[in-house]
C-alpha cells in the first residue's frame, strides 16, 4: 500500500511554488502526490518530475473532460477531442513518472442530459476509452476511471457501472478507482462493493463524507478498510478533499463552507487515520 494526497486542495496548476509543500508531504510521510492535469506542457512537467525525484516522491494524477471534448458526444469531433485531450494528460502523466490517471474523464463533470446513459453513449464510451489505454500502454501509465455521484454526473455512479465499463474496454491498461465519498452516497453496503469489484480496483481515494479531514466523518470506514484489506488491495491510498481556496473547484465539487480549520489539519491527521486503519485490519 502507498500513501498520496491529492494536490486540488491548494492548487489547480502544480508549479515550483508548491516545492516547499511538496516537501512537507514527504517530511509528513506520504509516499506520493496526486496531481492535477488541467494545463502544461511537456517541459514544465518535467520541471515537477525533476522535483519529485529529488523528495523522493511517487506521482499519480488526475483530470477531467469538459463539454468540448466529450467522449460521450454524438459528434464524432467532439468525442475525437476528448480523446485527444486523455492522450494528453497521459503523455503529461508519463513525463512526471506518474502511474494512474484517475478521474471522471468518462464525461464532463455537472452536465446532464435528463435521462441515465444511452446504449450508444456505453459505446461511444468504450471505443474512445479503450484507444485512450492502447495509449496509455504505449506510455506504461495505467488508466483508473472514477465514477461519481448522481449529484455530479450521470453516466457513471455505482461501482457496477464502472467495473461494466471496464469490461466493455477490455484493456489491460484500462481499470477503475474506488473514491469513499461518492460511494457513501450511491453503495448500499460499502464492504460487499468493494469486494465485488475489487478485481478492476488499482486507485482509492480516502475522502470524508463532507470532503474534510478523514476519520472525521460518518464513512463506514472500520467496514472499507476491512474489505480493503481483505480483498488484499495493495495499490494507492490518496487522500481527496477540497476547500474554498480555489473559487472554479470549490463551484464545481459545491463547497460553501469550511470543512476543516486546516489544510495541514487534513494531511497530517488524514495520514495518520489511514495508517491507524490500514494496521488495525490487517
């Protein structure tokens, strides 16, 4: 198991102004970061990655697609920018020596159509998704698709969803990721969830009913790492949650309010709730 904490709680942009807190991390114990692929280009994140491998630091990262490059669309131009824009983020994912691109780049983030997914949208899904992890094999990075809530998105929102996404790939470099928020909402039971996709799972992402500081919540989490550990999941563990720091984040994950006194606060208790929890069912 390795340890991350996802970088949007301070920025969208990772640059050399976050080195110190890079730093912090690691003194803090974190075997990596996770970042935010929004923006760049090659040459600055080959900057992050130089920095990185100074601390010590592993890499995972993550992104989404908006309505322009949609790899949902009916228009075969706009699904070919979606693609395009999910080659990009993991060409920028092998620069920074990361190994997951995790996020809901399945659709774009808050945009709905009134009904569920369309069987046409399902393949759409599959053909852009599976040309994208051709991709990233060539690239040695490994695509993990997260699902949202029903309050965020309406083409993926049960584990069940994902894992029959990843079927309909059917690419070795094509997997899924659990995120403790979402599943809060849409899992009936949270330990038989993860135990029933458990062999798609390579990303978790630890984050609080209220995107706080994790264990500070009411995530029934005595029941997720239980089932973590006894599906013998050994892949990352990244904490995730979001404050009014940065206005466009806090708009689209809808936070109004301060759910923690402290970013420090988050990274420093989130990290020592995981190792408490990780040893406490092992």
């Amino acid at each position: 198991m390795k340890t991350g904490m996802n970088l949007l709680l301070w920025t969208g942009h990772v640059t050399e102004e976050h080195f110190p807190l890079l730093a912090k991390l690691k003194q803090t114990g974190f075997d990596g970061v996770e970042l935010p692929l929004f923006g760049g280009d090659q040459a600055h994140y080959a900057r992050i990655r130089q920095e990185l491998d100074n601390l010590g630091l592993g890499a995972t990262t993550v992104t989404v697609c908006n309505p322009e490059a949609n790899p949902i669309s009916p228009d075969p131009a706009i699904r070919q920018k979606g693609l395009d824009h999910i080659k990009w983020a993991i060409e920028m994912t092998a620069t920074l020596g990361g190994e997951n691109l995790c996020g809901p780049y399945h659709s774009p983030l808050g945009v709905f159509s009134g009904t569920g997914p369309t069987a046409d949208e399902k393949a759409c899904a599959a053909e852009v998704l599976r040309q994208a992890a051709e991709f990233a094999q060539q690239h040695k990075v490994m695509c993990a698709i997260e699902y949202l809530n029903r309050f965020e998105c309406y083409f993926l929102t049960t584990a069940a969803d994902a894992a029959e996404l990843v079927k309909s790939v059917n690419h070795p470099h094509f997997r899924m990721m659990y995120d403790t928020f979402h599943a809060n909402i849409e899992e009936k039971a949270l330990g038989p969830t993860i135990e029933s996709v458990a062999s798609h799972v390579v990303h978790v992402h630890i984050s609080e009913n209220d995107r706080g500081t994790p264990g500070s919540g009411h995530v029934h989490w005595d029941e997720t790492f239980r089932a973590l550990r006894n599906v013998k999941y050994d892949g990352w563990l990244v904490i995730e949650a979001f404050g009014r720091a940065l206005p466009d984040l806090a708009a689209a994950t809808r936070v109004w309010r301060d759910l923690f006194p402290s970013a420090e606060e988050v990274y420093t208790k989130g990290l020592a709730f995981i190792h408490q929890k990780w040893q406490q069912f092992a």
